[in-house]
C-alpha cells in the first residue's frame, strides 16, 4: 500500500483545522486503501501552539521550498490571495510534478485556467473542493456528477456572512449595522468586512462554478456584483409583508452563446428553499439536463468544514483522481462574454420615500407606465414626519416583468423629482 506524502503551506485557520485529521484520525485513513503522512509544513511562525505536534515534520520557512521538495507527494496550499507566495508555490508544485490541493478561491477564480492547463500538460490533480462552499461538495456535484449534462443554471448563497446578516435583519429586527457587528464578535466576518458584504468573496466562488458548470472563464472585471450594505431594515420588513426574503444571491445562467452572471440582493419567495435557509449557512441550486434539479445545502465557512473538504480532496488523489481540472480540458476553455443586466428582464421590488403631497404617487406610477414597467402590486406604509417638511410615506412598488434598462430609467426619472427623499431602493426578483 503507497504512503502518500503530505506537505502543507498554511496553518491559519483551515491549516489549523487540517492537521489534526492528518495526525489523529489514522482509525479511519486506514480506511482510504492508502496511507497518508503529513511530511512537511510551512508557515510564518515557527513556535505557535498549533494543538497537534510536529515532531517529525519537516518545516520550511518559504513554500515554495516545501512544493518544490521531492520528500513530498502531494501539496496542499492554504495560504491564501491570488498572488504571491500562494500562486509561485502552488506554480512550483506543478513543475516539480506534485498532485495539488487547495482552498483558495482568489487564486482559482483569477488563475484556475491557466493553472489547470499547466496541470494538465504535467499529468498532477488541481483539487479545490473547499474553494467554493467550504463543506458541501457542490464542485464535486458539478464537475462528476453532472459531468454529461447540460447546466442551465446554478443559484444560491455562496457567502455565510451575507447571510448570516440578512439573517439577524429579517429575524430579529436588528439593523445592518448591529447584525454586522454580532457577525464579527462570533467570528463569522473579519475587521474589514469588506470582501464579504461587498459581494466578492461570492463573486470569486460564482466565477468558478461558472467554468466548471459551463466550460467559459468569465472576466470578474465585467461581472455585475453588488453587496448588502444598502440594504435597509426597512426593506427587509416590506420584503416579508409581500411573502419575499432579501438573500445575497450569486447566479449564472446559460444564455446562448454567452452567460448572466450577477451577485447582487434579491428578492426570493418566502417558501423557497434559499429564502429559508438562515444563519451562515450556504445553498446551491443547479439545474441540468436530464438530471434535474438539485439542492445541497450546509456550512458554507469553519475550520472544520473547510479542513474536511480539504481532506476529501486529499483522499480522492490517493485513490487516484485525475481528470481536467474543469471537467473538461483545460485547452478547450473558452472566455465569457457576460450579458450586460441592462438587456436583461426581470421583476423589480421598487421602495420611493416619498413627501405626503398631492400627485405624488400618481407622478411615480405615471413614469413607471411612460417607461414600459407594469406595477403588479404596490403598499403604502407611512415612514413618519421629516422636520419642515410634509409628512412622508414609503411606495413600495413590485412590478410585472421588464427590461432592466427601462425600470433603471424610470426610476432616474422619479428620482429628479422634488418631492423624493433620498435615494430609491431597486432590488431584483429572481424567480426559480
């Protein structure tokens, strides 16, 4: 029975997560029909308490040393970011011929197609499992399940923290501010939020499914991709009123010769599935001819879903995995041309504060109809007094299907009026 060698680049979070599966579950490794040792390691601090001991384990302090040494066979990268140390080791363990697997989704969304092309050409696996979802084996799923079916689409909530935050919102009535606070005392977003609530940790999970599901590499630069930090407590309770929750969504869509890429809040119906998936757990929905429909669903971030899915990959090479990287070769990977949403139709939820003035709502539901955007439902909750101003009253407008560009216009229209407050709220409806 081989022994395969294992050396790891990264003992953060998820490299802390992996070690003790490595060193302390032999019970159920011996299981694999192959042997597994961890051999190597890498990381900036040497005399950190990482749980498990090392004793034994060779350390190097540049890992591209350890992807590069011949007493390994297998490289594991979680070092994160897209480029340096992360990119030049993962780059080095392919020329040295050493199978490789990660968790880094920066650096296979911005790099995947020409890692996998330079995998393929060297005969090494280019695992990523825990990329994308962490712990549900949705590339898996994808890439072998479905491996001769045509995808149609693929949905979901690709990022905990979103969703933990929307989550608080519409549950607890806590603000934006408050949900993200409580998500960063529980550890489940960093000081900078940003990555997260931007929409592009999420952006860069879609952009992989998007090559695996489709066979294209869209460009992240032309991807729509919006956040959640506009989303007002408000809107989450107007969004419930009307049977929707608001869910931070990534979707792609075949589209002819081209794809609908977006990751950007929606409105999503309160008994689906996605809309009752809360907290900071992660759902993915893909449809493919003939398979159908299908939904995994569960922890989406952690040291230990992450490490688990880590290690599934890790056991799939000594089992002998191989294949493209993408589910087809690397070299017949082709670029995307993304739909821009402008030409897109969709339904809209629509939120105007609105000064209590004669003609007001009348003028919106007049420029709605001169712009081609049909109003299927419409409330009128008040919001209260504004100081020497007229009482105000939201508008919430729900509207039939239209073209994106037509409901963008008609809203630039009622927002040059001057009994507007503020800025108005559009958010699509996806329907599934």
């Amino acid at each position: 029975m081989k022994t395969w060698r294992i050396g790891v680049a990264g003992l953060g979070v998820v490299g802390g997560g992996l070690l003790p599966l490595l060193t302390g579950r032999q019970g159920q490794l011996s299981q694999i029909g192959a042997g597994l040792e961890l051999a190597a390691v890498s990381a900036r601090n040497r005399d950190r308490d990482r749980g498990v001991s090392l004793e034994g384990v060779a350390w190097f302090d540049d890992p591209v040393d350890l992807a590069s040494s011949p007493d390994i066979d297998i490289f594991v990268e979680l070092i994160g970011g897209s480029e340096g140390p992360a990119r030049d080791s993962v780059a080095a363990a392919i020329a040295a011929g050493k199978h490789i697997v990660t968790a880094n989704k920066a650096l296979i969304a911005e790099h995947g197609a020409a890692l996998a092309r330079a995998a393929e050409d060297a005969n090494v696996a280019l695992f990523f499992e825990a990329a994308v979802a962490a712990g549900i084996p949705v590339i898996r799923a994808i890439r072998d399940g479905a491996a001769v079916c045509d995808i149609d689409y693929v949905a979901g909530i690709l990022n905990g923290t979103c969703n933990y935050i929307l989550t608080q919102m519409d549950r607890r009535g806590s603000t934006y501010k408050d949900a993200l606070g409580e998500a960063q005392r529980l550890g489940y977003a960093e000081d900078d939020p940003l990555f997260d609530i931007g929409g592009l940790d999420a952006a860069h999970k879609l952009a992989i499914l998007t090559v695996i599901a489709f066979g294209v590499c869209p460009d992240l630069k032309s991807m729509p991709v919006e956040g959640i930090e506009n989303i007002a407590l408000a809107d989450v309770g107007h969004a419930r009123d009307l049977g929707y929750r608001i869910k931070l969504l990534a979707v792609a869509r075949r589209a002819s010769e081209s794809v609908e890429l977006c990751v950007r809040p929606a409105l999503v119906r309160e008994r689906h599935a996605i809309a009752q998936t809360g907290g900071a757990e992660n759902i993915i929905y893909f449809k493919a001819d003939p398979l159908g429909v299908i939904c995994l669903t569960g922890p989406g971030a952690g040291a230990g879903p992450t490490a688990s899915a880590v290690m599934a990959d890790i056991i799939a090479i000594a089992r002998g995995a191989r294949g493209p990287v993408f589910n087809r070769p690397a070299k017949d990977l082709k670029a995307a041309s993304v739909v821009n949403p402008i030409v897109q139709i969709a339904r809209f939820y629509l939120r105007f504060s609105l000064q209590d003035v004669k003609g007001a709502i009348a003028a919106v539901t007049e420029m709605l109809a001169a712009n081609d955007v049909s109003i299927d439902s419409m409330l009128q909750p008040p919001v209260g007094e504004h100081p020497g101003k007229p009482a105000a009253v939201d508008v919430v407008i729900t509207t039939h299907s239209a073209l994106d560009k037509n409901v963008r216009c008609a809203v630039d229209a009622i927002s040059a009026k001057p009994f507007v407050i503020g800025e108005p709220t559009v958010i699509r409806i996806e329907e599934f």
